[in-house]
C-alpha cells in the first residue's frame, strides 16, 4: 500500500511596512528631493522680498525707521511725504523736509528725482549720475554768534567725526539740475529780509581730474519789515526795488593724500550783478568787518579767485557802478552818510596770509577820482586790519595814493 506523504509549504507575506521601506537609495532620494524642493520655496521668497523690499520701505514708511536705527542724528530732522523707490525705476521723493537743532524748517524739495534706477546706483556707487531737483525752498537765519546754517553743519560735524585710520573715500561724481528754488534769508543784524527768487542750478561734478562746475542764476527781492532785534525802533526804509545776479563756479579741489578728505584746492567765482542792492551784504558786514552800512544798487562783475586750500585769495572788480551808492559807518563817520555816484571801480584785492594787496585799485565817481596800490601786513580782515596795514607799509612795499576831489560836489 502506498504511503501517502505530506509537504507543508510555507509561503513567505511581505508586510506593508518591509514594503515601504523599499531599498535604502530609494528612501534616500524621496528625502533629498523634499528638501531641494523646501529650499527652492524659500529661495524664491527671498527672491520675491528682495526684489519688493525697496517699495515695502518706501510705502509703509519703513525708511523711517530704519534712518532713526542706522543713522541716529538724523531721525526726527528729515521726514518726505512720499517715496518711490524700485529696482528697475528711478529715486523720487516728494516733499522732502530737513529740519535744524530748534525743529525749524531749513531747507525743503518739492521734487527729488534721479536718472539712474535704484539698481544702477547700487551697482556703480562712484558715478551717481544725474539729479533733479524741483521747488526747493531754504531758509537762513543771520545772526550775530552765528546762522542756524553753520549751527547744522556744526551739529552734523559732531554725530559723524572723521574715524581715524580710515581713509576718506572719494567724493563720487554727479550732476545736479535745480530749478524753481526760492531761499529765505532773515538778516537778524540788519533787522531785514530778503528773498532769492527763481533759482537755477546746474552743476557737474566729474570723476576725472577735470574741474567741477556749476551755474546759478536767481533774482535778489528784499521783503518790506524788519526783523530781530536790529529792528527795534528802526522806521520801515524806503522801497528797494529786486536785482539779479549770475554765478559761475570753476574748482579743482586737491586729491585726499595719506587718508585725508579732498581740500579745496584753488577755483574762481564769477559773478555778473545787475542793479543788485547791496543792502543785503550790511548784515555779513557788520559781523565779520565792523558797523558798515552801504545803502544802493550796484552793476558789475567781480571775480572771487582762491589757491593753495584758501592759502590766498583774490578778489577782482570790474566795471563796478552804482547810480546813488550811499555809505553809513556809525563807528567812523558818526551820523554822516556820504553819499556819491559810483561810475566805475576796478582792481584787485589780494590776501595771502596776513599780507594784504591792493592791486591797482580805481574808484571814479561824481565826487572824487582815487587810485590806490597797497601791501602790507594786516592783522585782521577788518577796517582797523587794513589801517594797520597802511600804518606797517614800508616804502620799498610800493604804497601809492593818488586821487582828485570835487570840493563843489561835495
């Protein structure tokens, strides 16, 4: 009888979890494909930021912030009602306001405008390009001690000291357009007012070793009412009527040397005056030279030169008249008021040091003829300073007095 035999078989079942575990390279390329596609999510929303970032500041008024952190003296000082900023678009700022230490206004911007896009200037920081400013307005107030100009160039000197051991970088290059400007001035040692009207700039600063130029055109209006304290008990002075004046700029600073920032170097000022009223000088005058008070309007050029970072300096006339050109000196002529018709005065002025020149200088007018030739050493830069110049006049310096006086005119 055949024996029946029995195989017991045993089938191997493959669970779940030995399935999805798989081959190790396998499992290795599902987790190196989520982290490649988790990075390039975060990279393109850094992209995406970084490409609005410009206007997230500009719009939510971020920029503000961000100056009072990176640059403290200026926070609370410059505030804009509007900014544009983009990559691919230019600057713009509208309203932009800049205040001085007492939270007065002292100089405002219609419109500031750039040629080159955002990323053009970030890419080429040492060539800015053109700007355009549009409307601007300033205010100077002139005092005796000082002008709240001088009191914020003081201010900024001292938040941002030069650091030393770093060499000062150089001064990139750009041109400025500025139209439509308008510039207060309150002359508190005069007790006047005055208003420069219509201003036009046009500067080019290049990167070469050329020079740097600039013009400026603009028409001189003195405001009716007096001012400071100069005007207590002072009667309201007669009408003076508006003036224009002209400006060209030709300067050559010094290259920075051994770390040190660019020095002025030498450049000429040319001026053209048309029936400009020199009333407006009395306040800079009874500062900086003594009680002098001319009274007129006068018509002419002047040439103002300088060389060696203002070592000397040069200041040429020519063609310089005044129809009724009238001189009040409290100090020296007591209550006379000379008055005279200033048909031409001509010649140079030259300081170099403490020496004084007096470089044939002409005076003609309805009440005398003068010319004069002058070197000597002046202590100050005031009338007590050039008397004493003439006092320590040598005879081999050259002194030459000459003149005529019309005793009838007078």
């Amino acid at each position: 009888m055949a024996k029946r035999v029995t195989t017991k078989v045993i089938e191997e079942v493959e669970t779940d979890d030995e399935a999805a575990a798989g081959p190790p390279f396998v499992r290795r390329r599902s987790r190196m494909g989520w982290y490649v596609w988790r990075a390039g999510l975060l990279l393109a929303l850094l992209a995406v930021l970084g490409w609005f970032a410009p206007s997230i500041v500009a719009t939510t008024g971020l920029w503000k912030t961000l100056l009072g952190k990176f640059v403290p003296p200026l926070a609370g000082k410059v505030d804009a009602g509007s900014l544009s900023l983009g990559w691919l678009s230019p600057i713009v700022v509208k309203d932009l306001v800049v205040r001085d230490e007492a939270g007065e206004m002292l100089a405002q911007v219609g419109i500031f405008r750039s040629e080159k896009t955002l990323l053009s200037l970030a890419q080429n920081q040492s060539n800015l390009g053109k700007f355009t400013i549009d409307e601007p307005q300033g205010r100077i107030v002139l005092r005796k001690d000082g002008s709240n100009v001088e009191d914020f160039i003081a201010q900024l000197a001292k938040d941002f000291p030069p650091q030393e051991g770093k060499s000062a970088g150089a001064v990139p290059s750009f041109s400025l357009t500025l139209s439509r400007g308008t510039i207060q001035l309150e002359d508190q040692v005069a007790g006047q007012r005055w208003e420069l009207a219509g201003v036009q700039v046009d500067a080019d600063f290049p990167k070469s070793q050329g020079p740097r130029i600039g013009k400026m055109a603009a028409v001189l209006k003195h405001i009716p009412g007096t001012t400071g304290k100069a005007a207590i008990g002072k009667s309201t002075s007669a009408e003076i009527l508006p003036g224009e004046i002209a400006a060209e700029l030709n300067w050559q600073p010094t290259q920075p040397v051994d770390g040190k920032p660019e020095g002025l170097g030498a450049g000429k000022v040319t001026c053209e005056l048309k029936s400009l009223p020199v009333e407006v000088a009395q306040g800079a005058l009874r500062r900086f030279a003594g009680d002098i008070r001319p009274a007129g309007a006068v018509t002419g050029s002047l040439l103002y030169e300088w060389k060696d970072d203002l070592a000397a300096q040069r200041l040429e006339l020519t063609k310089l008249s005044s129809p009724q050109l009238s001189l009040a000196a409290p100090a020296y002529l007591g209550t006379d008021k000379p008055s005279l018709r200033l048909t031409s005065a001509s010649g140079g002025i030259e300081i170099a040091g403490k020496r004084l020149l007096l470089d044939r200088l002409q005076i003609q007018s309805d009440v005398a003829a003068l010319s004069a030739s002058l070197a000597g050493d002046t202590p100050t830069l005031d009338l007590a300073g050039i008397l004493a110049a003439v006092q320590s006049t040598k005879k081999d310096d050259g002194i030459e007095v000459s003149g005529e006086i019309d005793l009838a005119a007078v």
